[in-house]
C-alpha cells in the first residue's frame, strides 16, 4: 500500500481513474492487485477466526469495491489509515478473543489439578488412620485377656469403618465437584463453538461451518444436495439505499429462507448476497424443495430507507447439485455455482425480453 501511495504521489495530480487521465494500465493493475489482497485478507480473517472474521470481511470487500470505481490521492491515504486501523483493531479483538478461550481452559486444568492434590491428601490422610489401626491391631496381638483384645477389636474396626466411609464421602464430593467444574467450562466451549459457527449479520451457519458440514456428509457418504441462492440486482439496493438498508434486507431474506426450508436442512449464508442450503435427499426431492423455497422468497421486502420504509421487488437465483460419488467439495460447489450463474442469466433475459 505504501509503495503504490508512494508511485501515485510521483505522478500527476488528480484522479488515479486511468480511463480519466489516461495513465496507463498500471496504476489499475495496482489498484486491482490491492483490491484484490483485501478481498483475500477478509477471506483469511474469517479462516483465522470464524466468530470475528466476517465483519472484517465484509469492510475490506466494500473497500475493494470503492478501491475498482477509481480514488484520488487523498481517499487513498485515507483508505490506508482506515485499513490499518482495521487490522489492528480486528487483530486486538481476536487476541483477546483467544486470550479468553486460552484462560477457560487454563482454569479448568487448574481445577482439575487441585481436585487431585486434594484426592491425594485425602488418601494420605486416611491412609495414616488405617495405618494406625493396623498398628494397635499388631499391638494387641500379644496381649492375654481376652476381654481386652476385644474391645480394641471393635474400637478399631469402628475407626477403619469411618476413616473409609470419610473416604467414600470426600471422594464423591470431590468428583461432583470436578464434574460440575467441568460441565461449566463444556457449555461455555459449546457457546463458543456455536458462536464462532454463526453468520454475525444475519444468525445463520456462516461458510466456514457450512463447508465443515458438506466435508463430513462427502466423508460419510451420505446423500445430499447443495443450494446456492444469489439475490438478483442486491448491488442496486446498496447503491441507492446505502449498506444498512442492504444488511436489513439480507436479515429478512435469511428469515423467509428458514421459514421456507425444512428442519432437516441447514441453511447458511455463503458470503455478501449468496446463501447455501444442504439438503439431505436426493436430486428430483431437492429439486421440488428449491422450487417451492423460490416462490417463498421472491416477492415484495418491505425495508428502512433513508426516507422512510419501502416496497423491494426481490428475487434470487438458485442453482442446485448433487453430490456425485467421489466428487470433491470443490467440484461440487462449483456446479452449484455454476447453476445459479445460468439461471440468473436466464432470467435476465426474460426480464429484457419482457421489456421490449
């Protein structure tokens, strides 16, 4: 980022729009290299850290997509500060975040430690009372009168009967303790894992999830089918209502997609305007279930625009595939993908045809 600051400050002023000033190609090569590493880098923060990962994401994608319609030096020095600002920021907060998870399960060894330290004094304990009874044991074997051996019989066999009854007792205790130390820390690691697993916008599985899921259903060998749904023409809602009024209709689309699927399905959202739905059936099932999820999601959206609510005409494109034997997960997506791209171009066409 330096280096090309540095290359746009030595040329001429103005804009670094090269179709504008005719610059050549290579300042947009550098812009679209720059905005393609941030598009990588939010694609790393969410691997790197599944529960704080998609809000970087999704920053550093709207950066580069402002990075594509051309700046000017100035917004560029600002992108720079507000991208470091970011990184810090994210890398600060997913410290912490670890630094939390490292510190529960620190705590939990801990207590575990100490419940066998007190185990093991508990043990020595009794096992200095139950030496002492076998030494008067030992004691009384010589003595003569009977009444006497007797009544340190039963003196000792009532001591070694409480010193393991004490045992039992402070063992339970120390078990249930240990039990209930560690079922607290399991919850807490399961809302863990249950938080980093969700899409923080919309409460849906993010990708990382959903991609952890396909791999084990391919490792199972278990039937199943893969949705992509796409928005159609989401971008003109951000440009021309702004990103919240975007993030609000992302929500209420993410709504109807679980309202419309079956609880047999998992539904999680892919990344910007794409969501995925795996299906645990076969193909002609699938195909009747993305058929009824399209006229449950298509229709008018009412959302919170700058001046007010408004009525959105929204549909999406839904491409489907099913898992073929020995297919891998990359192959798989990518037919799905590909099926959603035609299906979106087909009904483009209608729409332009329906036009005229």
């Amino acid at each position: 980022m330096i280096s090309l600051k540095r290359y746009l400050d030595s040329a001429s002023s103005g804009s670094v729009d090269n179709r504008e000033h005719g610059r050549g190609d290579l300042t947009s090569d550098a812009l679209a290299a720059y905005a393609s590493a941030l598009v990588a880098m939010g694609g790393c923060s969410l691997d790197a850290c599944p529960g704080l990962g998609d809000g970087l994401r999704q920053y550093l994608g709207g950066l580069s997509r402002k990075l594509s319609m051309g700046i000017n030096r100035e917004t560029l020095a600002a992108t720079d500060r507000e991208v470091q600002e970011q990184l810090q920021d994210w890398g600060r907060r997913t410290a912490r975040h670890y630094r939390q998870k490292s510190e529960e399960v620190k705590e939990l060894l801990i207590v575990m430690a100490r419940t066998a330290e007190s185990v093991g004094a508990r043990d020595q304990r009794c096992a200095g009372q139950i030496h002492e009874v076998t030494a008067r044991l030992t004691a009384i074997a010589s003595l003569d009168d009977l009444t006497q051996i007797r009544a340190s019989i039963e003196k000792s066999a009532a001591e070694l009967k409480t010193s393991i009854d004490r045992m039992t007792e402070e063992g339970k205790a120390a078990i249930d303790r240990l039990q209930a130390q560690v079922s607290t820390y399991r919850v807490k690691l399961e809302e863990a894992e249950e938080i980093a697993s969700r899409d923080a916008l919309t409460g849906l599985r993010n990708r990382l999830c959903a991609e952890s899921l396909i791999e084990r259903h391919i490792a199972a060998g278990v039937a199943f089918c893969v949705a992509i749904a796409d928005i159609d023409a989401f971008k003109s809602v951000n440009d021309e209502y702004g990103h919240l009024t975007g993030d609000e209709l992302l929500k209420q689309f993410a709504t109807e997609l679980v309202s419309a699927c079956r609880a047999t399905d998992v539904i999680g959202r892919w990344g910007g305007d794409e969501f995925i739905i795996v299906l645990e059936c076969a193909i002609s099932e699938a195909n009747a279930q993305t058929e009824r999820l399209s006229k449950w999601v298509c229709g008018n959206y009412t959302v919170q625009g700058k001046s007010g609510a408004r009525k959105l005409r929204v549909d999406a494109s839904i491409g489907l595939a099913e898992h073929m034997p020995n297919e891998s997960m990359k192959d798989l997506l990518a037919r799905a993908d590909a099926a959603m791209y035609e299906q979106k171009a087909a009904s483009k066409k209608n729409r332009n045809a329906s036009t005229r």
